[in-house]
C-alpha cells in the first residue's frame, strides 16, 4: 500500500470497491468506512453530528476521499468544505488519500480518545492537512473528555499543497494542527513529509506564501521524529509549540523557517538536519542542523 523512506514517501491508491456521494453518521457508533470512494458532496465529504454522540474506535481505511480538481489564480472550483469532519472522534484513519478540498480542511477531528492517522496522502487543500482541536461545544462530555489523556499521532503521512483557498485565509494557519487538545496529550508525528511550494499572492493586504507546518498548543509531550517540513518562504513559524512539557525533535529535516517553542520545559534535539533556526522560550539556540540539545 504505501512505502516509506527518510525525506521520502510514496502512496499508491489502494482500488475501492464502492463510489458513494458523501457519507454522514447521525446516530452513536464508531464510523466505519473501508475501500470506498467518497465524492461530490455539497459540504464535509464524511460527516458526524456536531457533537451529539461519541464515536469511538472508529475506522477509515484504503478510501478515495476527494471533490473536484478545479482552481485559479488560488480560488477553489469546488465548495467542498472538508474531507473528514467528525466530532467526538477516536479510532484509526489509514491508508487513505484525501485531495481537492475547496475551503478548509482534509481532516478535521474533535478527539473524544486516541486518534492515529497513518499511511495517508493528503494534497491539493484549501485549508489545513490535518487539524485536531477539542471543542467543549462540539463534544457530548466535555468535561471528561477535555481533560483525559489522549495520544494523537500522525505516522508516515504526506502532506502537499495545503493552504490554496486564498478566499479563506484565516483557515489558512499550518499543515498539522493539534489545537487546544488538552493538557494530558501526547502529540506523535513519525515519518511524515510535508511540502508546499506554492506562488505567492496578495490576499488580505499583505502577501502570502505558504504558512506554518506543525504547531501544538497545550500537550503533556510532543515527539516530531523522523520527518520533513519543507516550505518555501514560510511567513510563519515554520514549527510552534506554544505550552508542552516535553519537545523532542529526532532525525528529521527543515530547511529554513523558525522553530518557536513557547512555555516548554524540556528540549531534546538529535540528529536533525537544515538551517531553520530554533527558538526555545526566547532565547536563540542556533540552526537546527547544528543542534544537539537535551535540556
């Protein structure tokens, strides 16, 4: 299905065996979606209920999720508005390519457990790659399940021109998200490939390139191994860790851009290659390529 190298990833679609338009679970059960492509909805391509009914040990795997090809001068064709959306979410999302998303996200998950996304392709997105963020307002128990542990991962995925509905450009932000997911979480990305080269265009007053490619806010730790960030002219962090208690970065790859970590505790760097420059609660460390950290 999928093979994977350092700084280098390849997806092969796997065949499905069923075309539906647009999937939607309105009742409690975990989602379970297999071999399927998903097309030609009007709004989120799979849909659960805003946070009515938990869905937990759920599963999409070896699907087509995708609305049409369409764009110009950084405008969607489409008004597909995500990929995946689903709230109260734990379970696996595997082996599955998410493409031609016209406002916002590939993957929107509201965890209500551990939630890992691995083997998937994610490209060609007017928003983000993957965005988790728990919301009390869209979970069915937010006190218990805002404060319990959780271990979001995100294992050998690639990510490609994300950021394209310049329409949108507050859903803009960065590829990988885990926002606000609590402070009992444990934030994994492993093997994953992240690139974006997009032309720069004037949106809003200002120009824009390509934006950020992972940030965390509010984790217990966070490992980044194994992995690449690649963007051309980031205008933001190219990495942001706003509170955590642990950052460690392993053998992994970011040319340029600023590494922010903000309100972190402990910073483990080793065997980490390119010239984005690290920043660790203000102070400048030097380029990540010459760091070897464990403090």
């Amino acid at each position: 299905m999928r093979t994977t190298r350092k700084r280098k990833i390849g997806f092969e679609r796997a065949p499905t065996t069923e075309t539906i338009k647009g999937y939607t679970l309105f009742e409690p059960g975990p989602l379970l979606l297999v071999d399927t492509e998903v097309t030609s909805a009007a709004q989120g391509l799979v849909m659960t209920d805003n946070g009515k009914h938990p869905h937990l040990n759920s599963r999409i795997a070896r699907c087509w999720i995708h609305g049409k090809p369409s764009w110009k001068n950084g405008e969607f064709g489409n008004r597909v508005d995500w990929g995946v959306r689903a709230y109260d979410f734990s379970g696996k999302i595997e082996d599955t390519e998410i493409s031609d998303i016209g406002s916002e996200h590939a993957l929107y998950i509201n965890p209500a457990g551990n939630v890992s996304v691995d083997g998937c392709y994610l490209h060609n997105l007017g928003g983000q790659a993957v965005q988790f963020y728990f919301r009390p307002w869209e979970s069915s128990d937010p006190e218990r399940l805002g404060a319990q542990a959780k271990t979001l991962v995100v294992l050998d995925t690639i990510a490609q021109q994300y950021g394209r509905n310049l329409s949108y450009a507050e859903r803009q932000g960065f590829g990988f998200t885990f926002g606000d997911v609590g402070p009992e979480t444990l934030v994994v990305v492993n093997g994953c490939y992240q690139r974006v080269r997009l032309k720069a265009f004037k949106a809003h007053g200002g120009w824009w390139n390509s934006y950020g490619g992972i940030v965390v806010q509010n984790a217990v730790s966070v490992v980044i191994r194994g992995s690449t960030v690649d963007h051309r002219r980031p205008d933001r962090p190219i990495i942001q860790v706003e509170r955590a208690g642990k950052v460690t970065l392993l053998d992994s790859h970011v040319p340029e851009g600023l590494i922010d970590l903000q309100l972190v505790e402990w910073l483990t760097v080793k065997g980490c290659t390119g010239g984005a420059y690290v920043r660790l609660r203000g102070v400048p460390l030097g380029q990540l390529g010459e760091l070897d950290v464990d403090a």
